[in-house]
C-alpha cells in the first residue's frame, strides 16, 4: 500500500466534498452547475485514489453508494422513537371533525385557540423509513416494520441518491439525528421500470408502492441500485446531543431538514384556521395529477411543537396529525373481454377490454394485464365484475375480480396457443412470464418494429406514426422495416388520404434519417435490452457500424455498464442471420449513422489532466476545454499532484496558489495555444 501524504487526504476529503455538492444539486435542487461527464471524471478521481490508499476511504464517500454485499436477510432495528400511523380524514367534513377535536383537546388544557396553524404536505404513497445519522454521517437506514422493529436495510438507503450520506452544514456534524420519509418511485422511472421488466419476460409491478418496497428490500444492494428511488423526508425523529435544532415550530424544524440537504414535500405551506385548511386540501386534490409522483392524500399536522406536545398519542396516531385522503382513483365496472396484442419483441400482451367507466375524472376502457400469469393469479372471468384503479399518469390497472357478485355466466379466458396476427404457435420460455410470437415477419411485430424505429429517441422520423406504418403496411408498400427507404412521393400519393405536400414531406423525412448518430440507430433496431443509454455505450465503444455488426458476446461483456443479459442479447441480434441481413439492407438503401466522436488517443495532451483558471482572452473556458479533450488530454476543476498543467489566464483564483504550492507547471494561454497548434 502507498503511504498517504497530507496532500493526498485532503485531495480526498475536497472530492468528496465536491461530489456531495454536485450531487445535492442534481438529485434534491435539480439545478446542476457541471456536466455529467465532470461529475464522472471527479468520481473517477476519487475511486483511483482510494483504490491507492484504501485506510482513506471516508465512510461517507459518495463511492460508498454501491459496493456493499449482498445479504442473507435483513437484521432487526429497534427504533427509539415507535414509527407510527395517522388517522385518515376521507372528505371534509371528517377535516372539520378534527379541527375541532384538536380545539378541543387544547381547550381541556386551558388553551382555548379560535385558529390553529398546521403545516400542508403530500402523503406519499411509498415505503417509510428512518435514516439515522452519527456525527452527520449516515449510519442506518431502517424500515418502518411494525412500528417498533423494523429491518436494517443501510446499503440499499445508501444507493439512493437523494439520501445524503452526509448532512449538509456545520449543525448537522454533532451528536445523532433521526430524519423520516418515505422512499418512493416517481411515475416517470416506476414506468420505464415496468416497460422494462415486461420486456426481459419478468413481472411487473401493480403499483410504485409495490415497486418500492420491493427495491428497497432487495439483499443485494446492486439491484436497488439500478432502481430509480426517491426519498421525501417527511420529519425528524429522535435528536440527541445536538440541541441546534429548531424545536418552535414543524415549519422552521423541516426548513432545517431542507437544509440538511433532503427534498421536502412539494408545496410545503402552512395555513392557518379551517377555512383555509379546507381550500388547501382541496387545491392539493386539483393539483394531484401533474406531481411527477403517486399521492393519495395531503396530511396536516399542528405546525407549535409545544401543542403537539400537548395534543399527545392516542394508542397508534398522534392527535396533531391526519391524513386526509383524495377520492379513490378506483372504480367498478365490467370485464367484457380480454384481446391480445403483440408488441416489437414479439411479447403477447392481454388487455381488459371494459365497460367505460370514470376513474378519478378519466373514462376508462382499456388496462393493461401484464401477463398470462397476472390474469391467473388475479383470478379474473370474462364478464366479472372487477375493480379498476387509475394512478396517476400510469395506465389503468385491474386490481381484482369482485368474485361475490358472479351469476355463473362468467368464463375462463384462455390464453391462445397461436399468434393472434399471424397464426404461428407462441412459445414461452421457462422462468419468463412473457409468452411470444417467435415469427420473425409476423406483422404486428413489424409494425411495432416500424413504429420503435421512427420514433423521437431512435431515428426520429416526423410523420411515420402508428396510423401511418398501418397504413403501409395495409396498402403492401412496406413488407418489412428497410422498405420504408424505397417509399416514392408517387406512391405514396396513392394511399387513402395522402396528399402531395403529406407525402412529399414524409419523404424527406424518412431520407432524413438515414444520417442519424450510430448510437440512435442501434438503439432503433430494437434489441432486447437495448435502450437509449446502451445504445450509446455500444455505439461510444464500437464507434462504426462495421464494427458494431462484428461485435461478439466477449467484447460486449467488455464493455462498461454492459451486463451479461444484455451482451447475449445483443450478440443473438447480430447473429440472427434474418436481423443481419435486415441492417444490409439498411446500408444498401443509403443508412449511413455517423461514427461516434472519436477521443483523440495521442495529441499533445494524451495522459495529461489540465486544470483552467482565471479568464481566457482568446476563447471561451468551453473552448479551451474542448480543445484540451480534442488533444487527448483531460479537464479537471481542482489541481492536485497529478494535474499536468495549470493554464493561467487574467487574475486567476486559488488554483494558481495550490499549483505554486504543489509545484505543477502553470502556462499562459498564449503557451497554451502553442501547444494545440
Ligand atoms: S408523518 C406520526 N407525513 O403515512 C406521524 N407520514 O399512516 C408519522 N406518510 O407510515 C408520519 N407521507 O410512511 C407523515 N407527509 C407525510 C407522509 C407520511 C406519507 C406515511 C408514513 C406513515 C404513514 C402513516
């Protein structure tokens, strides 16, 4: 092991400190002030140095989000203070009804208070933790449980970037503090989550409540870790040996929260007296559909901490607190039919056909089952009665069948055995839950494989939408996804309702993207596994589509951020002698995707890390920076030993000081330009 020098820890503890920063900014704030790839080459920094000195990785170390072991199973934690429930309000009046009780109570104690101040917040609809903090540094993240044991689960909170691993300010560093929230999925990611899970043939989730608690206790930390979670921190719990806490008011205690560097509830207020409690909730109601997150109601607290102090515990629920909940989302109607459809991968997927019915201010016709197994675990009869629940953005579901209200008339439904649209037996693979057409020209397929390809994120093809690649496919003039390239104006203006500006345009848009980034195009192709962000890693590695149709599994698995799922996948694709030929056809017919941008391997610069200060007279910092990473060198914001250079423009800041100190060569801008010419 190499000795550590002072210069080397404090390197350290200012990445550290950096990383941090960045990482409130992006996660909590959404406001981040460096690039992906700064953030990354910082965190690279970071992990060479404790590769190095392994007695300096701090336990707060942003690199120690992932890394833990996977776990047996999870150990117990008592908490200090019991996790407890609230009482629900369903409507208003039940509001009203505690507002009195509150007035009450406090009026039994001699605090007679015409209006009583409460704090307005979500309830979210996710999982409850509690996160302990030692001298500011994350300690333990803990479960609800039952309310006074709950399961350890420390190195999966800890993948959670929202969760700071050390609390922000000088405050936080004393003594223990206890933050509560709840761990969430946001719609967005919950969605994705399930389109992804459907496409690898596992299950998907019925909710982003179930999807959460399932991440969250997962043994092996790397799994949560590519779960997208979320945490709201919702109150502290217990504080000990740190007397720094605001303890007036729940609005100035969560503003200190806020500022421990957690994301408080969205709309956070504080209102005073019934009427205005009633208008809150009622917004909140209005408003519950454009949060990027599931809430099935706002809870309301007495904001003095002296009364709620006062107001006390029943034997679950504190007496200053309640959940008022929006109406359901949920309603009854009628499951007339179940019909087929098959997606791009060939995936069969069984849709409740339903009686229209309003669910939280939509008409629902249509929901999802996922899958043979979800209609047989569900139990589910065509003609039964069922329940339908909407939430939020996220497509329709069928939670159950009301099975007491059956008449005898209703039927199993069964499962076909063939492809709907082609007629070619299906086949499921063991340990999937996916049934598939494995008919490689089944049309449905083929449409859908139309539809991926043109769409925004692949090769963005404006106007080669769904009724669209229908009616291509209807009409013959497209058979399979190359021939979209051999589509003439003539032709098209043939079609039913193509007129010659529609056809000539969606001409032009389709010889558009035959110059589209390989990384599109990979993505495009619609490979299991492979979505936009796979897409670029291969494309970053292979750089050209010569070189990508060559690829093998080895290589593949070489490549970072590629797992074996996703290498096999992609090697299947290229070796299917069908698929090949269909991207053959593609570069006959003129598909050229640009190379990726290639780092330069051996200007000036190569191996040198250059650190910019003060303002360039000639160009921009951004064009300085590009000019350092075209000449294969690299940026970096803070000087250590091993920055090669300090560029020194007009009255540079600190780094110049730190280079003088650690002796690294610092050039003027004009030796600077020298060098790239
Ligand atoms: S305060 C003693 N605030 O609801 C009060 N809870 O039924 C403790 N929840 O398990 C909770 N959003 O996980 C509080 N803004 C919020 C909340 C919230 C969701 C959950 C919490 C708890 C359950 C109580």
């Amino acid at each position: 092991m190499k000795q550590p020098t002072s210069a080397i820890k404090d390197r350290i503890d200012a990445l550290v400190d950096e990383l941090h920063e960045h990482s409130h900014r992006y996660y909590v704030l959404s406001q981040p002030t460096i690039s992906d790839a700064e953030y990354d080459e910082k965190f690279r920094e970071l992990e060479r140095l404790e590769k190095d000195y392994p007695d300096l990785v701090r336990p707060d170390s942003p690199t120690m989000r992932v890394g833990a072991k996977p776990l047996e199973g999870f150990p117990t934690v008592q908490h200090k203070i019991p996790m407890l429930s609230l009482n629900n309000a369903m409507n208003e009046e039940e509001l009203v009804d505690f507002d009195e009780q509150v007035r009450r109570f406090l009026a039994k104690d001699g605090h007679d208070l015409e209006e009583i101040e409460y704090t307005i917040e979500f309830k979210f609809d996710g999982v409850a933790v509690s996160l302990s903090y030692e001298s500011g540094v994350l300690a333990q993240g803990a479960t609800r449980g039952d309310g006074t044991t709950g399961e350890d689960v420390t190195s999966n909170v800890k993948t959670i970037k929202s969760i700071p691993l050390r609390l922000r300010g000088a405050k936080a560093s004393k003594g223990s503090v206890e933050i509560r929230g709840e761990v969430l999925f946001r719609k967005k990611e919950f969605e994705s989550l399930n389109a992804e899970r459907q496409d690898r043939g596992e299950e998907t989730f019925a909710n982003p409540r179930n999807a959460a608690s399932g991440s969250l206790r997962q043994l092996d930390p790397q799994e949560t870790a590519r779960r997208p979670l979320y945490f709201f921190a919702y109150g502290l719990g217990s504080v000990e040996n740190n007397g720094d806490f605001s303890r007036a008011s729940l609005s100035d205690a969560m503003k200190e929260v806020e500022n421990l560097g957690f994301s408080i509830s969205p709309g956070f207020k504080t209102v005073k007296g019934i009427e205005a409690l009633r208008s809150a909730y009622r917004d909140a109601e209005e408003g519950r559909d454009s949060l990027p997150f599931e809430v099935d109601g706002i809870v309301i607290k007495v904001n003095d901490l002296a009364l709620q102090e006062r107001l006390g515990f029943r034997q679950r629920s504190p007496r200053w607190a309640i959940a008022a909940k929006f109406k359901p989302v949920e309603a009854v109607t009628t499951l007339e039919d179940i019909i087929i459809q098959v997606g791009r991968t060939g995936a069969l997927t069984p849709v409740a056909v339903l009686t229209p019915v309003r669910v939280g201010g939509v008409i629902v016709s249509r929901a999802t089952l996922h899958n043979q197994d979800e209609i047989e675990r569900k139990g589910l009869l065509i003609g039964d009665k069922v329940v339908v629940r909407r939430q939020g953005d996220v497509i329709p579901a069928v939670v159950a069948a009301m099975t007491a209200s059956r008449t005898g008339d209703e039927k199993p439904f069964k499962f076909p055995h063939k492809c709907p649209e082609c007629s070619t037996p299906v086949e499921r693979v063991a340990d999937e839950a996916v049934t598939r057409c494995p008919n490689p020209s089944c049309p449905a397929k083929t449409h859908n494989r139309i539809l991926h390809y043109a769409s925004r994120d692949a090769m963005d093809i404006e106007g080669l939408g769904d009724k669209m690649v229908a009616l291509l496919l209807e009409h013959g003039v497209v058979k399979e996804l190359p021939d979209i390239y051999t589509l003439t104006v003539e032709q098209l203006q043939e079609l039913p309702r193509m007129g010659e500006l529609s056809s000539s345009n969606l001409v032009e848009a389709i010889a558009a993207s035959k110059k589209r980034p390989l990384s599109r195009f990979i993505f495009a192709l619609g490979i299991r596994h492979v979505g936009t962000k796979t897409g670029a890693v291969i494309a970053r590695s292979c750089r050209t589509i010569e070189r990508f149709v060559k690829l093998d599994e080895g290589t593949l698995l070489e490549m970072e951020e590629i797992g074996p799922e996703t290498a096999r996948s992609v090697a299947e694709f290229l070796g299917d002698s069908r698929e090949r030929s269909l991207i053959e056809r593609l570069v006959d017919l003129g598909v050229h995707p640009h190379p990726e941008a290639a780092p330069v391997s051996d200007g000036v610069f190569k191996g040198k890390t250059l650190v910019l200060t003060g303002t360039l007279s000639t160009m921009s910092r951004k064009e300085a920076e590009d000019l350092v990473v075209k000449n294969g060198g690299k940026v970096s914001s803070s000087v250590s030993k091993k920055t090669s250079y300090v560029v020194a423009g007009e009255s540079p800041g600190s780094k110049l000081d730190a280079a003088m100190k650690l002796g690294v060569p610092v050039i003027t801008e004009d030796a600077f330009r020298d060098m790239v010419r």
